[in-house]
C-alpha cells in the first residue's frame, strides 16, 4: 500500500491578501463596521460646511446689519448636537471594529495551535520549543493592533479625507490644489521608512524568539538543574543578557525609524493654514472684496484638518502595517508548513474492543531525512553510534531498510540490538508518530495510515524511558489516558501499577500537584504514574522503550511488577533492557544497521551464535550479570559491593 501522500499546497497568495481572508467568517460585520464608518465621516464634515454657512448667512448676512440671531441659534444647536452623534457612531464602531478584531485573533491562534498539533514529530524535533511559543504569543499578540483596529482606522481616515477633499474642491479649486501638491512626496517617503521598519520589526522578532528559547531552555527544571550541577549559571545569565541587549536596541531603532520623517510631516501640516491664509490674501488683492468670502476661508482650514489629520494617521499606519507585515510572514510561516501526517479521507475507524492487537511490518523503508532522530537512532540517521565494543553502525540513507516481521495477538516481542541500530524508531512507526516511504505498518491488516488518528491513539499506548508528566495534579494527570475515569478507576489503574500506596501518602492525595514535568516525583514513581496511565487507557498494542533503562534496581523492580499486568493480555512490543524482559519474549528481533538479521526465541538464538549470542555475552556476561544485580551492586569486575545495583 503507498503512502498517504497529499498533494503539495498551491502557491500562497499574498500576505495582505490572506490578513483579508482572516476577515472573511465576520464580513456581515465588517459591513456594518464600514456603515459606521461612513456615518461618522458624513457627520464629521457636516460642521465645517455649516461654518461657512454660519460666518456668511447669520454673523455676517448678505444684506448686511446685525448679526441673524434666529438662524445663529438653529445652526448652533446643529453643530453641538452633529458631534454627539458623531462621538456615539465612533464609539460604536470602535466596540464592533475590537469584538471582530479579537474573534479573528482568536480564531488566528487556534488555527495556529491546531495546526502545530497535527505537525509530525519532525517538526518538534528540529524546532526550539520556544521558537514555537515565541510565534505562537509574541508574533500573534504583535499583530492585536492590525487586527483590531489599525484596518478599520484606514478604513475610516480614507472616507474622512475622500469627504473632506471633495468638500474643500466645492469650496476654492485653487486652494485645494496648494493643499495636495506636497502629499504624492510624503506617502512615497512613508512606503521607503515601512519598508525599513518591516526589516527591523522582522529582526527584533527573531531575536524575541532567540530570547523566548533560551528562558525556556535555562528556567525549565531541567535546564536550571543543569546549569547549576555544572556551575554555567553566570555563563547562561551573560547568554539572556546579550540576546536581551540586542532585542532593546532593535526595539530602539524600530521605534526611532521615521520619527524624523513624522517631524517634518507634522510640521508642514502644522504650517499649511498659515499659506491658505497668505494665498486667500493674495486672492483678495488682485480679485477685490468677494472672491474669496471669510466664512470660506475659516472653512477650508477646518477642512484641512480634517484632510491632514487622517492623512498623517494614514502614513503611520502604513509604516506600523508594513512592520505588523513581518510578523504576520512569521505567522503565515508555520500555518503553511506543510502537514506530513495527515488523515486519508477513506480512514476507517477500528475500536479496541473489535481489535486482536495483531501488529505486522511490510517490507518497511523510512528515513529522516536531515530531522533530528530518536537519541537511540541518531546514528540509524546517519551519525555516530556507541553499539558494541569495536563495532560501529555505518553512514547508511535508510534508518530502516525492508523491516518486516509479524507479532501476534497477545505476543511479547522483544527488539534488541547496538544503539543507532533502529529499535526506537519501529517502535515510533506503530503509533504513527512518522510515516514510512515505502512498505506498510499494519494493525489487524489495516495500514495505520488509512486508520482514523483517533481510533489509533485508542488502540496503541506507549511507555518511554522518559515518562512527561504534566504540572497539575496527580488526578489530572491519570485522567490523560481516559478523561471520564472515576476515583475507583484511577485507585485501581494506580494499584495496578504499584503506585496507589504513594499517592496516599502524599499531602493532598489525588490532588496533589506533580511539579513541572513531574519533579516532584522519583524517576520511578514518574514511570509507574505513566504506567497507571496507559493502563486507564485500555490499549490493544503496547510499546515499551526502554522503560526501565533509567532506574535503578529497586525501582526497575517496582516499574517491572507495574507493567506485568499492563503487558497481560495485550500485543506488547518492547525494546528491551533487561534480560529478564528478553527471556520471557515470545519472538525476540535483534535488529542491526535498520534490518532485522535475527529472529527466533532466548534459546534459539544463543545457539545459532550471531548478532544476539554477541550482545548476550557481552551486555549480560551469560546471564551472571543478571544474577549478580539481584543481590547487590555490580562493578565491571562482576564483585558486589552495595545493595543496589546499577544496570549492566
């Protein structure tokens, strides 16, 4: 069966276009924020024209006089009441423009979380974790301002200025013209500074993300742990400090980029009444009394203000989008990562109870290619391999090349093999954390690729050498395996994995809080709570990878009695350890250079005298090893020297 291949995206459109998909799922309301908007700006030039009408009709009629205090009242009473309603239009379209523009952040981080979610583990494995975070939060809360207000203010000051220039044209030609004669050179130098700030902005993000990985890295507990059993904390505190002091000077210079530019413009904008002034005085003395009346003189400077304010609104906006532009390429970055494990759209569903566990690999090839791999398999990917003495595992393109063996319904198999040699990386394949390039992996003759990501997850549950447990409470963290188990259920899971009799003992029972990735408790207690997990989980197939390597022999004991009820009557897969493990295996796979060179029982294998016969007697000295740790510490030299033991 080949791959579940999607074809590859198109090309994506451009960013601004995609900011206004975003929109798309609330356009009913942004055509009502757009109806706002025009209200406000057809209200907002209102007064100014009643300007000219209130200096030449009421304080200055045409028949002269007194002032024409009736008609002065009216248009007095009109220009209070006109920016009332104005102020209530702008404060509506303000609350509408930030609810739709904090539904689309909202939808712009799911949608970014979900994706993230549904990437392979090829992704993660290549990728800081506060790389990730720092896209995730910084980048997305950069853009707020985008999106929530900075589109309608463009929307608003292109209607306020299109009003107030068609109103200025009715009012003196010539006076307009002097008015726009200078903008074409300021909007072209406001392109020529965005783009500069667009660059900064896209560095000091980098850089945010730079910071972002490296708290993440050195204030996590085992980062901190790390740093102080080697005395690195003044070396990791000069490395915050100098990705700190390159991001304040890059926010520096993407705050002062332009401000020289918005000095000159507000300047010439603060001047510009000043030469309507002298132009209408010059008008006045070559025309004579007439030709330009005051009412419109005080008119067109209202105007102007309501020309030059949005304007100069509009070049910041342009230079703070352009900016908001680098983040939103960040942003569009990771959303068009392309989703290399993806659900075929004929995926059936196989539910646990229906299934035998029956576990099968067809002549299976895969690689990284250039991710970083599994530890146990970095050199299956091409690098250096510990394995055994005066041995090494050659630079190969297959971390697995033609693996293909069956396990049957309610077997133990066991893989062994030098490390680099592929065994963790099987193990990954059954779960589908990646996917094969040629051959299948096969649960009850279904490829997992054409089974729903759920109905897998409910049928494979897997126990690594490093359990992660969530900062939250013991009952939470049970619960992760089956969301609606009840007290007897995780008091039964937990008995089961020998873990019961802890959790009593601590302060707050089942409510106790494990710590950050579970530090507050022993390596074996972490193992045997990820076993009461699994167990809650009810899988068919269960993966053990190198579950006990890490331990020492008292909790390698415990864990060993906890997973003895999980492994009975299941499918169990286990890359092997202890030699008690391999012992009690139906079928045992020694599995060398990303191929299976044994197969066959303890006995069968010892006697053929290979690969497994080599490990035998060199990993566990023909069993005595294994007998040794029984009873005390072992050395090199096999003498026993404490009651505890460390593995071979």
């Amino acid at each position: 069966m080949t791959a579940v291949d999607p074809a590859p995206p198109p090309p994506a459109p451009s960013t601004a276009r995609r900011i206004v998909g975003i929109f798309r799922p609330y356009r009913r309301e942004v055509v009502a924020i757009v109806a706002l908007v025009l209200v406000g700006a057809g209200v907002g030039v209102v007064n100014p024209l009643l300007i000219k009408v209130v200096f030449d009709t009421a304080l200055f009629p045409p028949g002269g006089g007194g002032p024409d205090l009736g008609r002065l009242g009216v248009l007095a009473a009109i220009m209070v009441v006109l920016p009332v309603v104005g102020g209530a239009v702008g404060l509506i379209q303000t609350w509408r423009a930030n609810v739709v523009g904090q539904r689309v952040m909202r939808d712009l981080r799911e949608r970014l979380f979900d994706h993230l979610q549904h990437l392979s583990l090829r992704f993660f494995t290549d990728t800081r974790t506060g790389e990730i975070q720092s896209r995730l939060t910084n980048d997305v809360g950069g853009v707020q301002t985008v999106v929530t207000s900075t589109l309608s203010d463009i929307l608003s000051n292109v209607v306020i200025m299109a009003s107030a220039l068609v109103a200025m044209a009715v009012l003196s030609p010539p006076l307009t013209l002097l008015t726009l004669v200078t903008m074409p050179l300021f909007a072209w130098l406001s392109k020529l500074v965005g783009e500069r700030r667009r660059k900064v902005t896209a560095e000091a993000q980098e850089t945010m993300a730079d910071v972002s990985a490296v708290t993440q890295e050195t204030l996590s507990v085992s980062g901190i742990l790390l740093a102080k059993l080697f005395g690195r904390s003044r070396q990791e505190a000069a490395r915050f400090q100098a990705h700190n002091q390159r991001l304040a000077e890059l926010s520096v210079r993407q705050q002062m980029i332009g401000q020289s530019f918005y000095t000159v413009i507000f300047t010439f904008l603060s001047a510009t009444p000043a030469l309507v002034y002298l132009v209408a005085g010059l008008v006045l003395a070559s025309r004579g009394p007439g030709a330009v009346t005051a009412g419109t003189i005080v008119a067109f400077t209202t105007l102007q203000t309501r020309l030059f304010f949005p304007f100069s609104q509009l070049l910041q906006v342009s230079v703070e989008l352009r900016s908001s532009l680098a983040l939103f390429d960040r942003i569009f970055g990771y959303l068009d990562l392309r989703q290399d494990i993806v659900e075929a759209p004929d995926a059936v569903a196989l539910a646990p109870e229906d299934a035998t566990g029956h576990v099968a690999f067809r002549h299976v090839r895969f690689r990284y290619d250039d991710v970083a791999a599994p530890v146990d398999d970095a050199a299956a990917a091409g690098g250096p391999a510990d394995g055994l003495v005066g041995e090494a595992v050659p630079t190969r393109p297959w971390a697995l090349d033609g693996i293909d063996f069956e396990v049957r319904p309610g077997q133990l198999a066991a893989l062994v093999g030098p490390s680099g040699a592929g065994k963790s990386t099987i193990s990954s394949l059954i779960p589908r954390l990646y996917d094969v390039q040629s051959g299948s992996v096969e649960i009850d003759g279904i490829d997992v690729r054409r089974l729903r990501s759920d109905s897998l997850a409910s049928l494979v549950g897997m126990v690594t050498q490093e359990s992660y447990l969530f900062h939250a409470t013991v009952r939470d963290n049970l619960r992760y395996g089956k969301p609606d188990a009840t007290d007897a259920e995780l008091e039964a899971a937990a008995r089961a994995a020998h873990i019961w009799e802890r959790i009593e003992q601590f302060p707050d029972g089942l409510e106790t809080r494990v710590g950050e990735r579970g530090y507050r408790l022993s390596g074996g207690e972490k193992q045997r709570m990820a076993i009461a997990r699994v167990i809650l989980h009810d899988p068919r197939v269960l993966i053990l990878d190198e579950a006990t390597s890490a331990l020492d022999t008292t909790n390698e004991r415990l864990v060993q009695a906890a997973l003895e009820p999980l492994m009975r009557g299941r499918t169990t897969i286990a890359v092997a350890h202890r030699l008690s493990t391999i012992r009690a295996a139906d079928v045992i796979f020694a599995v060398d250079g990303g191929r299976i060179v044994e197969r066959g029982t303890h006995e069968e294998l010892v006697d053929r005298g290979g690969l497994y016969a080599r490990l035998y007697h060199q990993q566990f000295g023909d069993g005595r090893v294994e007998a040794h740790c029984r009873d005390g510490l072992v050395l090199s030299t096999g003498e026993v020297v404490a009651d505890e033991a460390v593995p071979a």
